[in-house]
C-alpha cells in the first residue's frame, strides 16, 4: 500500500478537484506510467518490432489514466496561455531541430497512433515526471527545483532523442512551478 504524503498543489487531484485523497492522486499519477514501461516491455517481446504493439501500449495506458481522468473531470482545469505557448515552442523546437528522418508523419489510418502520442502518452508522463515527483519535493524550492531536473532526466532517458526531450522536460517542469498546476505540464506536452 501507498503510504499517503502531504501533495503541494502540483498534484493533479489537487488541481481543483475536491475529495481526492492524498493515496488516490498517487496512485493515479504513478500508474499510468507503470503501466506504460510494463506495456512497452512486453510489447517488445510480443512483436519483432515493438512500435507495431505502440497502439495496444497506448490503449494500455488510456486505460490506466481512466482514474486520472475521473478526478480531472470533477473540477476540470484547463492549461494557461503561457503553458500552451511553451507547448507549441517546444513542439516547433522538436520538429525543426530532428533530423528529417526523424521528424514526425501523419498518415490517414493513423488515428489511434496520433491520439497515444498526442494524448495518451503526454498525460502518462507528466503526471509522473511533473505532477507526482514535484508533489513529493513538498514546499522547498530547492527541492521542487531537484524534481523538475530529476523528472526532466528520467522522462529524456525513455526517448530516443534524448537530449531534446530532457529539454521539454525541463520547460514542463518550469510550467508546474511557475503555477503549480500538472495541468499546465499536460496542456503543454499535448500541444508539443
């Protein structure tokens, strides 16, 4: 069992909705991204090529941020301005700075595809890398600050391009403490 600390308000319960037990917003921040790593780990000993099981780990993890999004939608919290403008900074960063190899296609059939990596996926990482971690680091800047680059490392050693997204994590982690809020973190990663 999940031993219950005090949350500051980087938290997502605490993001306004009311009632949410300190146990419940743990648990909904730390099992999507349990459930992703899990997911991907088996993926990559189902299929010779673990992208090809990308949209059952989404699905996977859709389903794990259901009570994420349960207590989100009791008091809905929408990202800042600023937020979205970093999102969409930092996506314009990526796609310019990959290789063009590397930068992101869209095709017709890949709806599902689009929502894990736009949607699912987002959401997974920042309520653990921002949202659960800075939580943990309680009221002391130096130690949120310790969070952010914590998240921000860990959350850039699961991408291929590593360097860049520690980079992003490191914006979305600025977001959530300039407003306290794991929305802002969502909000940006999505339009990133």
């Amino acid at each position: 069992a999940l031993r219950a600390r005090p949350q500051g308000p980087a938290a997502l319960p605490r993001d306004g909705a009311r009632g949410a037990t300190p146990a419940d917003g743990s648990v909904t921040q730390i099992l999507p991204i349990l459930t992703l790593l899990s997911a991907t780990l088996l993926a990559s000993l189902i299929w010779p090529v673990p992208a090809d099981g990308f949209v059952t780990i989404a699905a996977a993890t859709g389903l794990a941020l259901l009570p994420a999004a349960r207590l989100w939608l009791r008091a809905p919290v929408l990202p800042g301005v600023p937020a979205m403008l970093a999102g969409l900074a930092t996506g314009l960063a990526w796609v310019l700075f990959l290789p063009p190899e590397a930068r992101p296609t869209v095709s017709a059939g890949a709806v599902p595809w689009v929502l894990g990596t736009v949607i699912v996926l987002p959401a997974a990482q920042e309520l653990f890398f921002r949202g659960y971690l800075i939580a943990q680091a309680g009221a002391s800047m130096p130690l949120r600050v310790a969070a952010v680059v914590v998240g921000a490392a860990a959350s850039g050693a699961l991408q291929a391009h590593w360097a860049a997204a520690a980079l992003a994590g490191l914006v979305f982690g600025a977001l959530v403490l300039r407003s306290g809020r794991t929305a802002d973190a969502v909000g940006g990663h999505v339009l990133a």
